[in-house]
C-alpha cells in the first residue's frame, strides 16, 4: 500500500474523515490536473491553490472536483514561463489586468525567442568549413561592452529586496552602494552594511554578452531606477569601462545607472566562511514580522525556539507571542536580534513562510525565503543578558 506524503493511500477520501466523501485526496486530484503533489503543496504554502479542507487532526488535504479548472489553468501559465506573482494576477485580477500581464509576457516571449534565434544563426555562421570557431576570449578584452537582459519586475523586485540591507556611513561609502554583478550566466544583486547582507540571484533571459563585471550603484539612486524597471516587460544592462546604462530591451527609453569606483567588501568569501547551521526554524513570515513588531522600540527581541513553537519576546520574557513553527533538530535555549535589523530582513523576504538557519547564537543567521531560495539575507544576533535565557 503505497502512502503519499500527506497520508492518503490511493487518494480516495472513502474511510479517511468525515464529511469527505466529495473531495478528492492530494494524489487523486494530482492525477486529475496533471500536477504533482510537491506542487499542490507548494501552491497551498503560497496561497495560489488551497485545498477546499484540511483536517486538522492528520493535516490531510482535501480538493474539490471544480477546483481542477483553476489548477488547469494554474499548471499551463506555469509551463508558459509565467511568474507566479503574475499568474495571480491572471487568475484573481480583473479581466484588463489578466490581458496586460498575458501580452507583456507574450513579448517577452517572442523577444527572447528572437534573441535565441539570432545567438544560433551567429555560431551556425562562426561555423567555418575547416570547423574553426570564434575566439571565446575575445568579449573579454579592454573596452568590451557587458550586456545582460533580465525581467523587469524580477530586477525592481531584486532592489526593492536588498536596498535596505546597504549602509548610511559616510567613512565606507561603499556600503551606500549595491553591487550588481554580472558573472556565471546570472545576476546577483548584492547589499550589507556590515550588520546584515542581502542577496538576490537573477537568472537573464538571454545569454550573457561580454566579460564579467561588477558594477558598484548608489542604493539611493535603485528605488526609483527599480519603479521604471518594473513597467519594463525586459531590460538590459549594457555596462563598460565608461560606465553603465539600464535600456528598455523592446523600445528606446533608458536610464543611467550612477556607478562608484569604490571597492565592495568580499562577500563571496564571507558566505563560504559561515558555519553550517545547526538549528532550523520554519515560520510564518507576516506573523513573526508582527511579532517583532509588537515588541516596540527595544534594543532587542527574543526568539525562544521549542519543538513545534517559536515565543517572540522582549528579553524579559513580557510582550510574548507564541507562534506555531517546525523546528527540526535540537533547539537553541534562545537567540537575540535588533529589532531595527530583523524587521526589515523580513518585510523584503516574499511568500507566506520564512526559514532561519541559525548555527549558533553568536554567529551570522541565514534568513531565505522558504519557497524562493535565490532571496538571501544574513543578521547578526546581538548578546543577551542572563535573565533573558
């Protein structure tokens, strides 16, 4: 007898809970619209496609036959290439907004067909008859010009993520930048001030032209570069050694893009050099924001992990609030954070959980997204004193 991860045998409901007979199991409505139940499961955590019950003594999931139209649809915007953030828009927006964000993907579409088209008939023309190629080192000579095209609402998202992880100190202005950086067929958008770091990784939708670079931006100058950015349906950053641009891909419009000759700290190093994490914490993103929150103007709030709860507190235990969590592993007794550092960390994150990968009390702890892992931002704990452990 074969059991699915939710506890369904066949994905029949006969016998499971009362008050079922009419739904379907997660397996059976999987088999019904082509969806895999890893997915069902996710589109639930995401608030796309939530199962008509859940019992709340097995935690079984439970759909409706008329729901399969939905999870149909769900599953071709899907396999299209659409962005789940758009396909919401699609299945819940008015009918005008459904027709604008279908037509902007449509081009972006035909404009990345268009490019792939023309990448394949440049290397089919390179192909001379004696087999010789063009050099693969010449893009990366002095004065070659970067080109990379990305989403535009996925690069004004990036900076709206990591903008508030860069500094405000006038003795390293380089933390009052944030580095773009162009390098191993992706983009990484990347702020810290020392006390916190954020990391976006983009995926282009076109290959990478010319060498890698590094492109160092004045964050001030990001928020409103991002909001031009986001009506974009494509944009491409062309950067060289005179500076770099941010260009509409299917019109004429573009914006300068202000760059600094400062030098960004070593992030990458710093990243391989973190401890591997002893203690995971999955929660509820909004309520734990809220949590902290409520807690006030403090120096410090209190996160006390237990084995299927997370109490958030200030150090003296008052203004607590229990949230239910999944803690695999040992839990730590507790572990402070600056309120003014946490907050912000988890207002730029997205989607309904957060996960905390917490190595020790005194060590860098890794906040992500729990279901869009290319989001990275990384908060150091502060100390606390006896009474609040």
């Amino acid at each position: 007898m074969d059991l699915t991860t939710d506890g369904t045998t066949d994905g029949t409901t006969e016998g499971i809970s009362r008050g079922t007979a009419h739904l379907l199991g997660i397996s059976a409505f999987a088999r019904r619209v082509g969806l895999a139940p890893s997915a069902l499961r996710f589109y639930n955590d995401c608030g796309v496609l939530p199962p008509a019950r859940v019992d709340t003594t097995t935690g079984y999931r439970f759909y409706r036959p008329d729901q399969d139209i939905r999870a149909r649809m769900l599953r071709s915007l899907r396999a299209a290439g659409l962005p789940l953030a758009e396909v919401t828009v699609v299945l819940d927006g008015d009918e005008d907004e459904a027709r604008a964000v279908l037509e902007r993907h449509r081009n972006t579409v035909r404009d990345r067909t268009r490019t792939a088209d023309a990448t394949i008939e440049a290397v089919l023309r390179s192909l001379s008859g004696d087999g010789a190629r063009a050099d693969s080192g010449a893009g990366a000579e002095t004065g070659a010009v970067t080109r990379v095209r990305l989403g535009g609402v996925e690069l004004a998202s990036a900076f709206r993520q990591v903008v508030p992880a860069a500094g405000h100190d006038p003795v390293h202005p380089e933390l009052g930048c944030v580095l773009v950086e162009i390098d191993d067929g992706e983009v990484r958008v990347v702020a810290t001030d020392r006390y916190r770091l954020s990391m976006r990784v983009l995926r282009p939708v076109a290959a990478v032209e010319g060498p890698a670079r590094g492109l160092l931006v004045a964050a001030g100058s990001l928020p409103g570069i991002g909001a031009w950015a986001s009506r974009c349906a494509a944009v491409t950053i062309e950067a060289g050694p005179d500076g770099a641009t941010l260009r509409e891909t299917a019109g004429t419009a573009s914006r300068e893009l202000p760059v600094s000759t400062a030098l960004f700290p070593a992030y990458r190093d710093m990243l391989s050099a973190l401890t591997p994490a002893r203690h995971r914490l999955i929660v509820d993103r909004p309520a734990l924001l809220d949590a902290v929150n409520n807690c006030g103007e403090t120096p410090a709030v209190v996160l006390r992990l237990g084995e299927d709860e997370v109490a958030v507190s200030l150090p003296d235990h008052s203004r607590a609030t229990a949230l239910p969590a999944v803690c695999p592993g040992e839990q730590p007794p507790c572990i402070g954070f600056d309120p003014a550092v946490l907050a912000p960390a988890l207002e730029a994150s997205v989607g309904p959980d957060v996960l905390l990968e917490i190595a020790s009390v005194s060590e860098p702890v890794v906040v992500r997204s729990a279901d869009q892992g290319s989001f990275t931002t990384l908060v150091m704990p502060v100390a606390l004193g006896g009474d609040a452990v």
